[in-house]
C-alpha cells in the first residue's frame, strides 16, 4: 500500500472512531435516562438497543466496504476494474420461477 493511502487510510479509520465514540456517548446517556426513570418501558430500552445496535451495523457496513473495495481495486487490473464495477451494481438474476 502506498504511504499516501495508508495516510488516507488512518485519517478515516480516525473518523470512524470518533464518530462511534460520540454515538457511544449519547447511547450511554439515553441508556441511563432510561434505567433511572422509575416508568420505563421495558420496549423502549430494547428500541434503544436496536437503534444502537443498527448504528454500529451502519458503521461496520461502511467501513468494510471502503476497505474491501480499496483491496478488490488494487488487486484487479484497470482494464477490468469497469467490469467490476459495473457487475456489482446489476441486480441479481439467481431467482428463477417455475
């Protein structure tokens, strides 16, 4: 990998991080609010960790698909990168009827 990427690489990476921190930080306090009020809802703490769980979701989905992206790009020759692509935006043709 070249040093220009691995910079780039780092400085997003850096990003992520500190975005999760910040959710992390509100899910906490959300979280504590809801445990300390004696009228909470038991639905309402397990949409707080679906929401929570979803953010993270988002947060991983976004990162391997820039890293893996990143690899396929460089393993793949130019000429063929095009093609790549453009096979992995074709909806798929698996479902058949009978």
């Amino acid at each position: 990998m070249k040093r220009g990427q691995a910079a780039r690489n780092r400085r997003v990476m850096r990003d992520y991080y500190n975005n999760a921190k910040q959710v992390t930080a509100i899910h906490n306090e959300a979280v504590r609010r809801l445990v300390d009020c004696d009228e909470t809802n038991a639905l309402e703490l397990a949409e707080l960790f679906e929401d929570a769980a979803n953010h993270y979701l988002d947060i991983s989905e976004k990162i391997r698909t820039r890293f893996i992206s990143e690899e396929i790009r460089a393993l793949i020759p130019l000429g063929l990168q095009a093609t790549a692509r453009s096979s992995e935006t074709e909806p798929s043709e698996a479902t058949t009827e009978d």
